[in-house]
C-alpha cells in the first residue's frame, strides 16, 4: 500500500486543511505532445475507415493543462472545438504559447512525435511521418492560412467562443446540443471518470449518426500502488479514504465495464486495441469487490478503442 497516499487522501477530510489544488496534469503542456495524440487519433480514425469526411466539429474530455489537442484539431482544419472539463487547469497565456508552437510544427509538416519521444503515448501508428494523404497541401493552406491563425489566437485570448468552448466544470449533456460533434477524443481520462455510463450517454446524445469516437484509456493504477493493478487490491473503504475530498483519482473501472456500457449505450466498437501486461497479483490478492475479472481485464492496462453510433 502506499501509505502517502492514504495519509493525504485522510488529509483532505480534516476541516481547515486545503483540501485540494490543481497541479495540473502532465501530457497537454507540452506542444509536440499535444500535436502527436491529435494526428495520432486521427492516423487511427482513417485506418478504421472513419474519415469518409474529415471532422467539423470536435469535442475533448479532459484537456488538462492547456487546450492543445483541441488547438491541434483546428489547425487541422477543424471549424470548432468542444473543451471538457471538471477542474479548470488550462489558462490563456499558456495556451497562446502552445498554439502558437503548434502552428510551427503544422506549418513545417512536422512527422508525428513517435515511440523513441513518447513512449508511454498510445495508441503507437505504423509509422510516424506526417499523413498528406489525411492533410494535404489543399487543407493545410486553407487551415493555416494567417488570417484564419489570428482569428483563432483570438479567440483564445478574449474567450469569445467563435472556435472554442471551454466548459468548466460540465457535469450535464445539455452542455452541447444534441447530434452536433463529428469526432468526440480523450487521452488517458475516461478512467478518472466517476459517473461513466452518463458520460458515455452524452456521448451519444451530442455525436451525430454519421459520428465516432476515440478514447485512450489508462486502467494502471497511477501511483497510487506498488503494483501497476494494485488499485484493485483496496477495499471500497481504504480506496474512499485514498481518495479523499478530490473532485478525481480513478473510477478503478476495468475494461469490460466501458465495452458493457458502451454497447449498451448503443455504440459499435470499429477499432479496440489492448496493452497486456503482465500481473504480479493474483485474483485472491484482488478485494472482494474485483476477485471476479476475467484474467483479460487482469492484464489489460490499457486500451484504444474507437467506436460509431449502431445505426
């Protein structure tokens, strides 16, 4: 058990002590990695035969600590950008510094930040030169063209929502109209989410029918254990004592829950892809509430999966 991680999850229940401070989230600070999960979704979406026609209207859950991704999307050619969120990390002038990055490695037709950079950063592509066949000279002049880049800089500065909505916290689906985003993404979030079978319906409200999904999902334990499943090994109390008054840790949902639920939402899975590895637990080390996984949820510590409205 890692014993600073339950004396600062008890910490937060004491009257007086700041509870919680947004240290931001890793991953969206940087430009290069924001550039390549983008061109990495989108790499995956034509390989599934997903870009009939190249997304309008996008939307990201949990951007984390800058709008990157969603910057990425535009310059792409993207004509507006849906950003969610339950604490705000995200702030304007980094942003401004991360857009503009953004703009240098779009205009430079920079290959996509690969496996030797990003590691730990999936899902992994065949390969990592930049895609013409999904951005070409044709799209890229017209998303890039300087006008364009300064309204969108804009934007970012004065907030006036003509490109991005930054929505802090959500908590409803009538946060975007119904059938209105072509390609809804997240990277690494989906398993901090509490209430995931209402995430996975606003999914379905807001995704137009001809629309899909993409979502990266990290069920690793995140530090807060020695093994990298080890998060399944806490009981429901010392897990609640672990988490303490933060607004997010881990839902500890595996991945049979989000394939039940999203099939159950009426979602068509295209595309899944596991990471295996290996477990030191076995299903006895496992609390009660878990000792019943299969030994594929066991040993999946991640999973790409993307996903259309069954029609």
């Amino acid at each position: 058990m890692k014993i600073r991680q339950l004396i600062y999850g008890i910490a937060t229940f004491v009257p007086g002590v700041n509870r919680y401070r947004a240290k931001g989230t890793g991953g969206t600070n940087s430009a290069r990695y924001c550039y390549s999960v983008w061109l990495r979704h989108l790499v995956m979406a034509k390989e599934n035969g997903l870009l009939t026609k190249f997304p309008k209207i996008v939307a990201e859950l949990g951007p984390g600590d800058s709008l990157g991704i969603g910057f990425a999307a535009l310059l792409s050619g993207c004509e507006k950008y849906f950003a969610l969120d339950v604490v705000k990390h995200a702030n304007a002038e980094r942003n401004i510094e991360i857009f503009d990055e953004l703009v240098s490695l779009f205009s430079r037709r920079e290959p996509i930040p690969g496996e030797d950079e990003f590691p730990r950063v999936k899902p992994f592509l065949n390969h990592y030169q930049f895609h013409r066949d999904i951005l070409n000279e044709s799209r890229l002049q017209d998303s890039l063209e300087q006008s364009r880049i300064e309204k969108i800089r804009n934007d970012i500065i004065h907030e006036s929502n003509r490109f991005i909505q930054y929505k802090v916290p959500w908590d409803k689906a009538s946060v975007i109209e119904k059938q209105a985003v072509d390609m809804i993404y997240s990277q690494a979030v989906l398993e901090h989410v509490d209430d995931l079978r209402g995430t996975y319906k606003a999914m379905r409200l807001w995704l137009k029918r001809t629309g899909f999904i993409s979502h990266e999902i990290d069920f690793k334990c995140h530090g807060t254990a020695d093994e990298w499943n080890g998060h399944w090994a806490y009981s429901d109390f010392i897990w609640k004592l672990i988490r303490g008054r933060r607004p997010y840790l881990l839902n500890r949902e595996p991945l049979s829950t989000h394939i039940s639920i999203m099939r159950q939402e009426g979602f068509n899975i295209v595309c899944l892809s596991k990471t295996k590895t290996e477990s030191k637990l076995t299903k006895s080390d496992l609390s009660r509430r878990f000792r019943s996984i299969s030994n594929d949820d066991l040993t999946t510590s991640d999973a790409f999966i993307q996903a259309v409205l069954q029609q």
